[in-house]
C-alpha cells in the first residue's frame, strides 16, 4: 500500500519561494498520476496541479505561470516549485493520487505566506 510524506513547507514572505516534496513508499508510484492539493482555512480542499506517470504536468489557473509540478520516479518524490508565492497562496498542502484516492490524505505541510 502506498503512503505519502509531505515535507517542505514553512513561513515566507509575499514573492518568496518554496519547495515542496513528497515522498511516496510503495512500488507502484511510477504508474500513478498525482497531484498537489491544498486546504486554506474555512475552504474546501482543492487541486492546485497535476502530473501524468509521464511527466505531463497540468495546473489551475492560479498556479499557471508560478507553480512548476515534477516527478523523480526513481525516488518515488514528487515535487512543486512555487514562486511568486501570495497571501492567497496560505494552506495545507497535500499529495494525493489524481484523482485523489481517500485512504492516501496524509498530514500534509503548512505554507503561510505573510510579511
């Protein structure tokens, strides 16, 4: 059974960057689709971006153009660049299969974007 490990969040200032990963267990990961979710407070979970098996990568619109979704199938890591991070940009975020599978939600990691 596949689990998920989310680390790379933390505290940043409007226009800074971060780095997130996800580290997958599990052999299967190299054939899964996933993607990057996240929570803000008082809202619904949503998709930020997704990626094919083949590295094919999709966003919504308010990642186009800031946020960079990749994969290392070797490592069973996925991965999100974000730049140009905003206030807006303040949630949980979490890896998932894509769709997202309900028994592989994990803790997920914190971004807060704040001067």
């Amino acid at each position: 059974q596949v689990q998920l490990v989310e680390s790379g969040g933390g505290l940043v200032q409007p226009g800074g960057s971060l780095r997130l990963s996800c580290v997958a267990s599990g052999s299967i990961f190299s054939i899964l689709q996933m993607g990057w979710y996240r929570q803000a407070p008082g809202n619904e979970r949503e998709l930020v971006a997704s990626i094919t098996r083949g590295g094919t990568p999709n966003y919504v619109d308010s990642a186009k153009g800031r946020f960079t979704i990749s994969r290392d199938n070797a490592k069973n890591t996925l991965y999100m660049q974000m730049n140009s991070l905003n206030p807006e940009d303040t949630a949980v975020y979490y890896c998932n299969t894509y769709p997202p599978s309900a028994q592989l939600w994990g803790q997920g990691t914190q971004v807060t974007v704040s001067s």
